[in-house]
C-alpha cells in the first residue's frame, strides 16, 4: 500500500495588512481588548479586485515549487474553502484552469476551519487506494467578505490567506491517520445564517454574515480538540513525547493554549501564527505548517499533529510524519 506524504508546501497572505489599532478607530474596541480576548495583533485583507482562487493560485505555486514539480504532475486538486469565487465552478476547477493542470478531479471541500484537515483526510485516501499519486491540497479564504464590519464580536477575529501542500504516493510513511468529526446540532452557534437556496427569503435580509456565540464555541472548541489530540495518539500508540509540533487551527491563542495543556504539549511546540494572520479559517494550517517549514522549525521526519475545529460543527484531526 502506498503512503500519502507531503513533499512540498507554499502560502500567500495579501499585502493589506489590518492592525487592532486600525480597527478601534471604527469599532468599540481597544487593541488590548482583542489582544486579551485572542490573540491578534493584526490581519490580512484581501484587496477588492483579489479572490479566493487568486490567493490559492500563489499558495499553489510556490508549493509546487517546494516540491520540485510541475502542474503536469497534478492528477488531484482539492481545495477547502468557506468562500468560493463562484457557486460554481469549484474552486478547485478555478485553479485547475489557471495552473493548466488539465483532465484531473478537482473539487471543493466545505468545513469551514476544520477544511484543510477533511481536505487532507480525503487525499491520503484517493493516494492510499491508488486513485492518485500526486495531490494539490489548497485551504483558500477571503474571509472578510462574509463579517459584519460593525460586529466588534466577529470581525477582529478573521483575516483572509492561503496556503497549500503537494502530496504523494511513497512508500515512506507520511499520513499515518485522519479523524474526523461533525455535529450539525450545534450548527446555530457558528454560522453564516443564509446561502444560496435561502438568498431570497424574507428572513435572509442583512444576514449574509458570521454570527458566533463565543463563549459557547470557545467550550466546544476545547473539549473537541482534546479529543482528537487523545484520539490520535491512541490510535498510533504514541503518547506526547512522540509528537514534534502541534498546528492547530489558528481561531483564539486561549483555545491554543487550553488545548495544549489538556494533551500535556508545552507551547514551546505548538506553531502560533494567530497573531499575525488572524484566524483565516480553512488556510490556517497550511498557513501555519508552511511558515514553520520555511523557517526551519519543522524538519524532516519529525511528527506533526493537526487539528481544526469550526462551524458545523466540524473538527477533526491529522496525524502526519513530515
């Protein structure tokens, strides 16, 4: 059976950056306040004419080129987003025009910040059973343009970014598991409240936008993470020691910092880039995993935990030997 291993990895962030300081002089707010509460020092907004496929156009490039391959390479693009450019096509197939990477499966995933890891989830699957044998896995948002810019309790906390990993057949182990997790119980606690069928209605008035009970997420988000960082370990036989890096969605440093200290990882190994990008839902791992890369953090052969928990709820988890 062959292995599903991540050979490349690239990202982009637009150039606008959105500082707290910016946004107390239009919210009732204070930098200290969003700091205290999250984390954030600053964000990155996508300029007018940008797109959510323009952005995973840059992060999809420069992961190939990590990789050493070309978009001739590619027989599988998929991209986790919250915010296509069009109802359709995909995404995916937006991106599969621009990189000329022609006459392979290219879709959209949609689980919100918990993307990237059902993304990655079905493209160890496609390698393992030999459907493919070299991916492009894309988590692409311009977030900002579904936040309430008066909603002081939303719009400090997103930014918009991509990022992108290149992944294929070896026989080296690489994904070694994926779990994922969904309850649309408690879909009302974090949502978008209206789409495409629903546009037209009485009630979809002014409520294309994010709307989160915090304190309520921040619970949820604690207890499901934990789980899956249990979940993972026992399901490898590994315990805390094993692990090299944590990544974590990158929502509110708190739930970064609960997490960690539930499955007994100091910070010290957990890859934080919350400050500087905000969260920026499904591209916030491979943000995160591909600045670590860079910078040398992340080696190869180490062991590597992902974890992404958002609306839906959706979470899950991926564990992974770089």
């Amino acid at each position: 059976m062959a292995f599903a291993r991540i050979m490349g990895t690239g990202s982009y962030l637009p150039d606008r950056v959105l500082t707290n300081e910016e946004l107390s002089q239009s919210l009732d707010t204070t930098d200290d306040w969003i700091r205290s509460r999250s984390g954030i020092l600053e964000r990155r907004i996508a300029a007018d004419d940008e797109f959510t496929c323009d952005l995973a156009e840059h992060a999809a490039r420069r992961a190939l080129e990590n990789a050493g391959r070309s978009s001739a390479d590619i027989d599988l693009i998929v991209v986790a987003t919250t915010t296509p450019d069009q109802v359709f096509p995909s995404t995916a197939c937006l991106l599969q025009a621009r990189l000329q990477a022609k006459d392979c499966p290219a879709f959209d995933i949609q689980a919100v910040c918990a993307g990237f890891v059902y993304a990655l989830d079905v493209v160890s699957k496609y390698i393992e059973s030999g459907a493919a044998k070299c991916a492009l896995v894309v988590g692409a948002e311009t977030f900002s343009r579904i936040l309430d810019w008066s909603d002081r309790s939303t719009c400090v906390l997103f930014g918009d970014g991509a990022g992108a990993m290149v992944v294929e057949a070896s026989e080296t182990p690489g994904i070694r598991s994926t779990h994922l997790h969904a309850d649309g119980t408690y879909a009302h606690l974090l949502q978008v409240p209206v789409g495409v069928s629903t546009a037209h209605s009485a009630l979809a008035q002014g409520k294309a936008y994010t709307e989160m009970h915090g304190s309520e997420v921040f619970r949820w988000a604690v207890k499901g993470l934990s789980e899956v960082v249990k979940e993972a370990l026992e399901h490898n036989n590994m315990d805390q020691s094993d692990i090299d890096w944590l990544i974590p969605h990158q929502a509110n440093v708190r739930i970064i910092t609960a997490t960690a200290k539930r499955a007994g990882l100091s910070m010290e190994r957990v890859v934080v880039t919350l400050d500087r990008h905000g969260n920026t839902s499904a591209a916030s791992i491979p943000l995160a995993f591909d600045e670590a890369v860079r910078d040398g953090r992340i080696q190869r052969d180490q062991n590597i935990l992902l974890e992404g928990f958002g609306g839906g709820f959706t979470w899950g988890s991926v564990l992974l030997t770089f």
